[in-house]
C-alpha cells in the first residue's frame, strides 16, 4: 500500500509539473493570432466615401490568405461618425478590450490625432488614411503611427507645382476659413513661390457659406490664370457651381483641393468638367495588382474604388508584409521592418515608408476632371494629366518637424 | 333666445362662474352688471366659446352652444363686440367692415345704413385700424357686428373711456339695434347709462346671479345699486 | 477698386438678397399668423430642392415643369404638415413648438440622407437660361437674372393676394388677432393651413430656383436659415415689406463686406442684428404687438 501512496505521489506531482510548465509554455508555442481593425465613419458625413474601407480591409486579408503566423487573421471595424471623442473612446477599446495590433483610417484630422495618441499608449500601431493633417508626420509624430495615402502638404505641393508649371502663375485662392484650409493655402503658396508664381489674391471664406457669387466676381476682377478652391464638400460644390455659372471657366483653370470620383458621381460631371487637382490614386492605376483590385471591386460592389479604399488595402497589405517578414506579431520589430522599406503595390509604384517621419510616399498623381462628352465609361471621371515626384511632392527631410523618439 | 343654465367657468386653476343662470328673451335689451373681476366679461366669454364653460348648459334658440367653436357660436346669429374693441389695425375700415362672412349675402344692416347711423365711418373709409380713435374704434366694432346676420349681440362696455356725447350717440345705436329685432346683451359699468337703455337687469357678484329685475324696479331700488355695484 | 467693380458687386448683392427674400417671405408669413418660430423652414427649402431633382430626374426631365410643380407640391406638404402636425400644437408654449420644428428639421435632413446620400445630387442649370447677358456694366449670369425677376413677382404676387384680395384680408386679419377671426364666424384653422401651405410653398420655390446654383444636399437649409432669422429680425417679424427690405439689405451687407473685407462679412450681418435689437428690436416693419 505504501507503495503504491509513493507511485501516486509522484505521478501526481509529474502531473502536476508538466501540466504548470505546460500553461507557461503555451503562449510562446501558439501566440494570439494578428488582429487588424478599421476605424473609420460609416454613418457621418463622409460615410459615402471611407464606410466602404472595412470591405477593402477585408478583401486585403483574403488576398493575404487570410493567415499569418500559423493562424487566422482576425478582423474588426468600428463606425466613429467623424466625432474625435468617438472615435478616442473607440481606439482605446479597440487596443485595451479588442486586444488589435493595429486601427486603419480614420478620417477627421482630429479624430486621427486622437487615435495616433492611443496609438502611442498603448504601444500599438495605426496607420491613418483618411486624417490628412501633417501634424501626424509632424510635431505629434511618433514611432507607432504610419501616415498612409497623403497628407495635406503633398495635395497642395503637388498640384500647385504642377499647375504653376502647366496651367498659369497668376493665381487668385478662395480658401475654407478654418485649420485645413489655412494649412492648404500655405502649401500651395510655398509652390507657386517656389516657381517664382505670382498670388494676386486670397478670401478666407465661412464654412458653409452658399453663396460664393461676390467672391467669384472679385476673382474675375483680378484676372487670374488659375482660380484655386481650397474647399471641400458642399462648399466646393457651391463655389464651383457658381464659378461656372459666371462663365469664369472660359479664362481661368481651376484647381482643387481634393477630389472623389463619389463627389462627381453625386453632383454630375458638369460641375467639375475640366478641373484640375492632386490624387494619391486613380481607379485607372497601372500599378502592379491594381486591375485585379478593381476588377474584384467592381464585381462586388458595381463601382469603383476610390483612392480611400485603395490606400486601405494597400496599408493592411503592407502591415501583414511587415508581420511576416519580422516573423513576430509585437510592435517594435513590425515597425523597424516598416521603416525606410520600399514596396510595388495597387497603391504605390514604389512606395518608400519614411524612417524619418514614417510618412509612406510616393510619386503624386495629377489629374483632369473629364468633361460630360468624354467620359465613355461609367465612373471614369478623371484622367492623369501629370505626376509629381515623391521627392518633390512632400515635405523635405529635417524640414518635418517630427522628432521621432523612442518606442 | 338665450339661456344659462348653472354654467361653471374657469381660468386655468380658478373658479370664475360659480353656476350662473338667466335668460334673455326675445326683443329684450338685457344688461349684466357688477363689480370689476364679478364675471361679467367672463360670461360673455363663454357664450361665446372663447373661454368654453367646464359644466353648465348654454341654449341659443333651441342649440346647445357648449362645446362649439367661436366661429361655428358666430355663424349661428351672435355678434360679440369686445371690451377691448378689436379692431383689426392692419385692416382699413372697409376691410374690417367687410370682413365678417355673410351668410346668403343677407346683412342685417347694409353698408348704407351704417353709414347713416356711423357717419364718422364713412369718413375713414381707407384709413387703417390702428389710425381710429377710442371713439370709431367703438363704432367700427359695433358696426362690423351689425354687417352680419346676428340674431343677439353681446357687448362689452362700449362706452368704457368714451366722452359723454360719444355715449349717447351708443345709446341711440342701440335703441334703433333693439327696433332691428336683434337682442341686446350688454355688460356695463356705467349704472346711469344701463338704466337709460336696458330693459332687464343682471347683476353678478362673486359668479353669481345676486340680483335680476325690470328696468323700472332697479332703477329705483338704490339699496341693491348700493350693495352691489357700489353706487 | 473701380466703380463698375462696385456697381457689379452692389447689382450681385441685390440678387444674393432675393432667395433671402423668398425664405424669409414664407418663415414671416408663418411667424406673423401662427406664431410659430418655424427652424424647419430651411429644411422645407431643401425638400423644395429635392423635390425639383425628383422631378426632373425621374419623373419629366423638364426644369419648367419643376419649376412649376415642386412649390406646389410643397405647399402641399406644408398644408399637410399643418393639418397633421402643428395644429396640435398652437395651445402649447412656444418653446414646445420650436422644439417640434427642431426636430422636424433634423428628420427631415436624415429621411433624405438616407434616400439620396450625403454628398448631394446633381442639378444643372436649364439649358434656355445658360449663358450671360451684357447689362453694360458687366456680363451677368441670365439665370440669376431670372431668379431676381422671379422673386420680385413672387413678392409682388404676396403682396397683392395679401393687400388687395379678401383672402389677403382674412390672413392679415388672424394675424393681427386670431381670436377675434374666430369670434367673427370664420374658420380660422383654414385660414392656418392655408397660411402655412403658403410659406411652406415659398421655401420651395426657394429651393426650386437655388438648385442649379448651389450644391443640392441635405444640409443646404441649415446655412440660410441662420441668415433668414437675420432677416426677419431686421425687416420686422410677421411683415412682408420687412422681409423683401430686410432680405435685400442682407444680401448688400454681406455683398459689401466681401468687397471690403471678407472675414467680416459674415460678423457683419449679426452685428447688424445685434444692433437693430438693442436699437429697434421689432425691426424696420416689424409691429409693436409682437413684443409686448
């Protein structure tokens, strides 16, 4: 009997020790597997344009293969409504609760601000998209935020170059009274400086001013070659609609701050016909993938993608390339196999993800909005009338103001 | 023609008519008298459905009046002149006189007859309501009544504010209202002139009928003017 | 700055102002009768727009025919919005009815938000008013032209139905004192649904005529509608002659301002606000009785 009590106890206590050593070692065997969540406005005012970047998230993944590192990628969105606090109490669930390793998008510049700050936190990465301040490559910058498609300084640089070089250095802007619209102006002001342009004049104009008739009249007193509109949604609607109405487009070429084949889909390509402006991408792109992204898009959803959703799956693409090349899911060696690495994808031909200030860019795209006859096939709205180089289209090294740091 | 029978009102949580009863009968010119706040505006308001009565019966003619609306009390033949006149001031005189819908065209007093008895009207024809004085505002109010087809007008303290010439001429309106056939239903302040011109007397105090009586009666009873109306 | 540049912005102005005059035509008319302060005027005005894209894209491609049938259509609506909804209000206190008419507004926007999407719907300018005329001093727009024109005879019309017509007199009548319309044997509650229909029809036309202009959205209300309390407060509530005044006086200021000196353009109007409510506040027409 008494020796069967010693047998017992030392099965019990091999039992007891293997089955510890077993609950040690289990992570490091088998890790939580990636989880990647977009954030972004499914229900606010620009739901029409990013609400569709969880699909593109999620078609990113399926081409991916849908594992990484033995094991499923997870995937989970969020709606922040464009709201910042939203969209703060959403990134901190998203990172605390929801245990991701990386939030996509989020437009709202604020919002994104916010989020990069959960970011930072929590020691987890985001990639904004849809957030074109230059503050998150800039002074708020840090090692876990990845700004991603464009920022603001690129969509003035770019296509204020290229205007002053095509269309005319005698400008007049009408520019949106507020943060954006102030960075924008300045932007654009430094390129037609730089190619020796001449401003002859600037109105800061309310948000939702309707009617722009005065301002376009003080324009055309002015006799600019190109009119630049430093505004977005139903304001820019309103400003061109008006400048067309006066007839101002018969002498002046007018360039926009930013441009959504959704906002030419929506009010009718009359209203842009044969304006200019910069764009991270066309859903025309030769990129390598890009006609296989848009094809597969397009039979989903019976409509293009938009740069938004482009930029999108180019970013989870790329974070998942990161993974697997670190072999590793934990920030700090993800982010250093980020850092200074050059890639081909749908989105960027090559794309260079900048040590400096971990702007990812790339060669800009100038486009033409089409007028009505020429457009032979539906949502082919624009058409590539330039580029600008990566080199010119951001902003110059030590000129960023980002102070990396540490992790 | 008229007829209250324990009629109940309130304004918001206070009880202004306490049960008032009384009758008005054919060709009479009636008078509701008493002291300020005793009701008598009030009682005219109910009438009328302007201030609807909680509990009580009002009979027009053989109609019960409670629970209609003023527009549908007015097309059935009364004509409620105000205290405070009314006048629409943005209106000209003519518009104010035209104003009252006719029913089958029918007036009680056309316009020429108006302007035989209100000649003061006639004269302002085109001006505004808000350019009359007391005086033809008075006038206007009561001459607007009679362009429509009324069977009893109720009036309130028409000849508040007036002077004293201005009073009489009221007085002869409302002698050659009563010959029209219409009855009179008048809330007065002004005792001596109630006593001049009525034929029937109610006086109403504290929402109630205290006193009823013929004009010869009250006007020599000082004892009830006294009590009641502090004469 | 040269005088013909100040005599086209001046001329520009006058017709900014004419759309704030038939905004604020019809939130007056409202005001003056029913006393209501009504914040779903400019959400009315965006329906009106709407309804215009409605017509001309799926129904009769024909800008005349909306340009017809939308404030119709419209005043339609109000009557029925009056019928159905505000009429159980008029016993409440106003602030019940504000709120009504807050919430009305933002149901109103979403409703459309949902059918028609956030970014708007296109609307171009009919093809017979494209192109500009030579006024001498300048080119002009022909449908800008229109749309003043267009609006002086809608005022024109207001007025006359108002002043010369029984009508007219009955409105202006419930206005001044509703009880007593009553008290005379007129069924005022035609009279309001008629009123309200009026207005409601006058913001469509607003927004009938704006569409080819501006970007037709389910926010386009929100911005005028600020402007036309503006205008209201100048030109006197409940007046037709304060809100043509009033609404044209609008259009100049921010005119003017934008000339001088635009970020004040906008401050411009409210100070102006400001000033004719410590100064005057019932307005330049506006009537004693409203502020008792």
């Amino acid at each position: 009997m008494k020796k069967y009590n010693k047998i017992f106890g030392v099965l019990v206590v091999f039992l007891m020790v293997s089955g510890i050593s077993a609950l040690i070692v289990s992570p490091a065997v088998a890790a939580d597997p990636v989880k990647v969540a977009v954030l972004t406005d499914m229900s606010g005012p620009y739901a029409g344009i990013t609400a569709k970047n969880v699909d593109a998230a999620r078609m990113a993944i399926e081409d991916f293969g849908g594992k990484l590192l033995g094991q499923n990628i997870e995937f989970v969105y969020r709606d922040h409504q464009c709201k910042p606090d939203v969209a703060n109490q959403k990134a901190k669930e998203l990172y605390e609760k929801e245990k991701v390793d990386v939030i996509i998008d989020c437009p709202n510049s604020a919002a994104g601000l916010a989020v990069s700050n959960q970011a930072r936190i929590h020691k987890k990465l985001f990639f904004p998209i849809g957030s074109g301040t230059t503050r998150l490559n800039g002074s708020d910058c840090h090692r876990y935020t990845f700004h991603w498609g464009y920022n603001d300084y690129m969509l003035a640089t770019a296509a204020g170059l290229w205007a002053a070089d095509n269309l005319g250095k005698r400008w007049y802007t009408i520019t949106a009274d507020y943060a954006w619209g102030h960075s924008l102006l300045k932007n654009f002001k430094n390129a037609l400086k730089s190619r020796g342009g001449t401003l002859l004049g600037n109105d800061m104009v309310a948000l939702g001013t309707s009617d722009f008739s005065p301002y376009i009249l003080k324009a055309m007193n002015a006799n600019p070659d190109v009119l630049v509109l430093l505004n977005a949604g139903k304001d820019g609607v309103n400003s061109t609609k008006q400048a067309n109405e006066f007839g101002l487009k018969k002498k002046v070429k007018i360039i926009h701050a930013l441009f959504f084949i959704e906002g030419i889909k929506a009010v009718g390509p009359d209203v842009f016909a044969d304006d200019y402006g910069a764009a991270p991408w066309y859903w025309k792109s030769q990129n390598p993938g890009a006609q296989k992204f848009v094809a597969q898009w397009q039979k989903k959803f019976n409509k293009p993608p938009n740069w938004m959703n482009a930029a999108t799956y180019s970013a989870v693409t790329q974070y998942l390339e990161a993974v697997k090349r670190a072999g590793i899911k934990d920030a700090k060696p993800v982010i250093e196999k980020l850092e200074g690495h050059t890639f081909r994808d749908i989105f960027a031909n090559p794309g260079y993800i900048r040590p400096d200030n971990h702007m990812k860019v790339a060669d800009a795209n100038i486009i033409r909005a089409k007028r009505k006859e020429e457009i032979k096939e539906p949502w082919d709205f624009f058409e590539f009338v330039g580029s600008v180089s990566a080199k010119d289209a951001y902003e110059p090294v030590g000129k960023t103001g980002c102070n990396m740091g540490g992790f | 023609m008229l007829r209250l029978q324990d009629v109940n009102t309130f304004y918001g949580d206070s009880h202004i008519l306490k049960g008032i009863s009384f009758e008005v009968k054919d060709g009479e010119l009636a008078t509701l008298l008493g002291r300020n706040g005793a009701g008598k505006s009030t009682t005219l308001k109910s009438i009328m459905g302007i201030v609807p009565p909680k509990e009580g019966s009002i009979l027009f003619g053989n109609e019960e009046m409670v629970g209609k609306r003023p527009h549908q009390i007015a097309s059935l033949g009364l004509g409620y002149v105000p205290e405070e006149r009314a006048i629409f001031p943005s209106l000209s005189v003519l518009e104010n006189l035209n104003l009252p819908t006719k029913k089958n065209r029918k007036r009680l007093w056309g316009l020429e007859k108006i302007y035989e008895y209100f000649p003061v009207l006639k004269e302002r024809l085109h001006h505004k309501g808000s350019q009359l004085s007391g005086g033809e505002q008075q006038m206007l109010a009561i001459a607007r009544v009679l362009t429509m087809d009324i069977k009893l007008m109720m009036l309130d303290e028409p000849t508040e504010g007036l002077a004293p010439f201005l009073v009489l001429e009221i007085g002869k309106i409302l002698q050659e209202i009563k010959k029209s056939r219409v009855v009179v239903l008048l809330v007065e302040q002004n005792t001596r002139f109630a006593i001049n011109v009525a034929d029937k007397h109610h006086i109403i105090y504290e929402g109630k009928i205290a006193y009823r009586g013929d004009n010869d009666d009250f006007g020599v009873d000082k004892e009830i003017q006294t009590r009641y109306l502090g004469v | 700055m040269s005088a013909q540049f100040i005599g086209m912005q001046l001329f520009n102005g006058l017709i900014l102002g004419s759309v704030y005059v038939l905004l604020s035509l019809g939130l007056s008319i409202i005001f003056g009768m029913l006393g209501i302060i009504n914040f779903a005027h400019g959400a009315f005005y965006m329906l009106g727009a709407y309804a215009a894209y409605t017509i001309t894209s799926y129904i009769f491609p024909n800008f005349w025919i909306a340009f017809i049938f939308g404030p119709i259509f419209m005043g339609a609506f109000g009557a029925a919005c009056e019928v159905f909804f505000f009429r159980r209000l008029y016993k409440l206190p106003p602030l019940y009815v504000m709120l009504f008419t807050f919430g009305l507004m933002m149901a109103f926007q979403d409703i459309i938000r949902m059918i028609f999407g956030s970014m708007g719907v296109p609307f171009n300018t009919p093809e017979s008013l494209m192109g500009a005329v030579n006024l001498g001093f300048m080119y002009y727009p022909k449908y800008r032209l229109f749309l003043i024109i267009v609006t002086a005879l809608c005022s024109l019309g207001v007025w006359l139905f108002l002043s010369k017509t029984r009508l007219g007199a009955l409105i202006r009548a419930g206005t001044d004192n509703s009880q007593m319309v009553d008290a005379l044997g007129i069924n005022i509650s035609r009279i309001t649904t008629l009123v309200f229909g009026l207005g409601i029809g006058l913001a469509g036309l607003a927004g009938v005529l704006v569409a080819p202009i501006q970007n037709v959205t389910h926010l386009m209300g929100m911005d005028f509608l600020i402007d036309c309390f503006v205008v209201v407060v100048i030109g006197g509530m409940g007046s037709i002659a304060g809100s043509i005044i009033g609404g044209l006086i609008v259009g100049e200021i921010i005119a003017m301002g934008i000339m001088v000196w635009p970020p004040i353009a906008n401050t411009l109007i409210y100070l102006f606000m400001a000033a004719f409510l410590l100064v005057r506040p019932r307005g330049l027409f506006g009537r004693e009785a409203f502020h008792d």
